[in-house]
C-alpha cells in the first residue's frame, strides 16, 4: 500500500493541473462554542467538484491542524465518497497518521474506476456516481480539555482526480472557543450524612422543648 501510495502521489505531481473549477476544502465544526468536557465534530468537507461528472476526486493527502493544549482527537471516521473505507471492500487505501502533536494526516487514494465511459475493468461502483459537487471527506472528533479559543488549519499536500491529475484547490480553516465548565457539582456522601444529623438533631431538639412547655 506504501507504494500503492508514492505512484499515485507521483503520479499527480507529474500530470497536468485541472483547475477548470474553483475548488475549496473547509473545515466546518458541530459547532463554535462549546466548554470544557465536550465534545465536537469537525467535517472535512470538498466542494467545487462535477455534480457525478467530471472532475471527480481520486486522492487526498492533507494534513488537520490543532491546538493540542485546548483540544484532544479522540476519533476519524473516513467518508465513503471515494469508495467502501472498510479494507475488506478493497475499494480504497487508506492512512491515518497522528504520531505528531496536534496534527492529524489523512490520506486515501480510490481504486474505483471513474465512470462506465471510460473504463477498463468496469466493475461498479464508479467515483462519478458516488461524488456530488459538495460531500465530506472525513469527520474528526474532539474533546474539550482546556478553556481557549482553538485554531483548526489544515495544509494541502496532494489533491488529484479520478485520471491522476493534480486539482488546485482553496483551504479553510475555522475556529472553536471552549468556556470553563459551569456545573456546580454535587455534595459528596459525607456532606449529606452530616446535614442529616443537623437536621434530627434541630429536630429532636424541638421534640424536646415541646415536651418541656407541656410539663
């Protein structure tokens, strides 16, 4: 798969740019305030592509950005646009790399064959019946760990086609603000023995001053 992924990186780097249309990747979060012990989602999404026409995406290589003092990823979750993302499919190849603090790589290349047009092997499904103009790509998910406003950014290594050529493209990057937390926590176990025993005490107390005012 290493060199499944280095020919086709190679390959898009080699072939000419199609840049017939203005395409653009954004980051879009769940939402742009949270607090502190929530989590959130961020979708990966492209637009500018062919409505199921052409250009169509093949391969991506980018990487996401964050602030890893504010913000932990916890999960990745890879769309199914470029094919089935479950290896048994063998429909697309795929690479998650997070071994560097507060950046998440991703990388897929498709094996799915454009459209029945201009096909080779002709085995379904094609990448032009699975992408509209706008999809996702991924969907990474964070915790909250630290009150901040945290910059997402995202750097594009490797954009290209269905046929290997490269696809000029416009990122977006975008922002989420975590608040401190504002629950109030509950009393422990002991605080609530000791206001019981308030509570019968002021109470037998009573008791016994009704039963002296009797006497």
């Amino acid at each position: 798969m290493k060199f499944l992924r280095e020919l086709v990186c190679g390959a898009v780097l080699f072939t000419g740019t199609f840049t017939v249309q203005a395409i653009t990747l954004s980051l879009n979060p769940s939402t742009s305030i949270t607090t502190v012990g929530s989590p959130i989602s961020m979708d990966l999404v492209i637009s500018g592509l062919g409505d199921h026409v052409a250009p169509s995406l093949g391969t991506f290589d980018l990487e996401v950005s964050f602030d890893a003092a504010l913000f932990s990823l916890t999960n990745v979750n890879f769309a199914s646009n470029l094919g089935d993302p479950n290896p048994a499919a063998n429909e697309t190849d795929i690479t998650l790399d997070t071994s560097t603090t507060g950046v998440a790589k991703l990388y897929e290349v498709s094996l799915l064959e454009a459209n029945v047009t201009t096909c080779f092997f002709c085995v379904p499904p094609y990448l032009e019946d699975l992408q509209s103009s706008t999809f996702t790509l991924a969907s990474l998910s964070f915790n909250s760990i630290a009150p901040g406003n945290g910059i997402f950014g995202m750097t594009i290594n490797t954009l290209g086609d269905a046929f290997a050529n490269s696809l000029t493209a416009n990122s977006q990057g975008t922002s989420v603000t975590a608040n401190p937390s504002t629950s109030v926590p509950e009393p422990n176990s002991l605080a609530l023995c000791v206001l019981g025993l308030l509570v019968m005490g002021f109470g037998f107390k009573c008791e016994l001053w009704s039963d002296r005012q009797r006497l």
